[in-house]
C-alpha cells in the first residue's frame, strides 16, 4: 500500500465529485477503516484533530460548522451530504479572507484499499485555478491531506 499524497492541482475533476467542475484534488492512502476517515471529516471534533483547533457549532444549527484560524481567517462551512464512511460534502458559506471561497463544495471520498487502509480522495470544487488564492489554498490542502494522515495513523495532526 502507498503512504503517498498526490495532487492534480487545476485540472478538470472527475470522480469524486461532477465532471466539468474546476477545483483542487488530493489523494492520501491512510492505514485505517473507512468510518475512522468517516469521522475525521464530517464531525467538529475530527475537524479540530488535523485541520483547525478552534471549530464551534453555530448556535441552532448542528450542520454549520465556524473553523477559526490563528491568521484571523475564519470559515463558515455547512454539511450537505454525510453518507456514512463514503462520502462527506461541506457547502462553504463564507470566508472572511477569501472572497473566492463561498459557494464552494469541500468533497471527501472514502473507499476500502485494502485490509485496514482507505484511499482518501478529496476535491476543493468551484475553486478556479485564477483565482488569487489557488496556489495557496492548493499548497494548504496538501499540508492538511498530511495532517489528516497523522492525525490518524498517529493519533496527532497539526491543526492550525
């Protein structure tokens, strides 16, 4: 089994998430069960593991999350789609520092690859490759792609 992330930057999507959809795409194989991924992406507290220490519940509402950073960068996101182990979607509804980012769509794809390792595959849609926080926000995602694989392998990511 391969430890390795890759990514595909700017090119067209596919599977995972609609064919023609701009955005950025990482794969990470991770040495755990599907649902172990299933949780660190689709809940706060898995959230707080390997992408953002600061994420609070919106008051009335379970399915929106606030992710606040150190850099005084904060994300409003909201879960769309939460299939058990296989596919979590988070809808952004806004970012205070990145104009670019509302009405994005944050997809992660979880399939078995073996006996207790799952293939991650994650797309950023609806992020174009012009917009001024592409590069960036493609070299962030690699980072926490790692962060996510140590959070779970290792029981520690590096959440900002």
């Amino acid at each position: 089994m391969s430890d390795r992330i890759t990514a595909e930057g700017s090119r067209q999507a596919t599977s995972p998430t609609e064919k023609g959809a701009r955005g950025i795409s990482k794969n990470v194989d991770i040495r755990v069960l599907p649902m172990d991924i299933y949780r660190a992406v689709s809940t706060a507290d898995g959230l707080r593991g390997w992408w953002s220490k600061n994420v609070t519940i919106e008051d009335g509402s379970a399915e929106i999350l606030l992710l606040r950073f150190p850099s005084a960068h904060v994300a409003r996101i909201r879960l769309a789609n939460g299939e058990a182990a296989s596919r979590v979607e988070w809808d952004v509804l806004d970012h205070n520092a990145m104009p670019e980012w509302p009405g994005t769509k944050l997809v992660f794809v979880v399939e078995q690859n073996g006996p207790r390792t799952s293939r991650l595959q994650f797309q950023h849609v609806g992020l174009c490759p012009g917009c001024d926080c592409f590069v960036a926000v493609d070299n962030a995602w690699g980072y926490l792609m790692g962060s996510l694989k140590d959070f779970l392998e290792k029981g520690k990511g590096r959440p900002a």
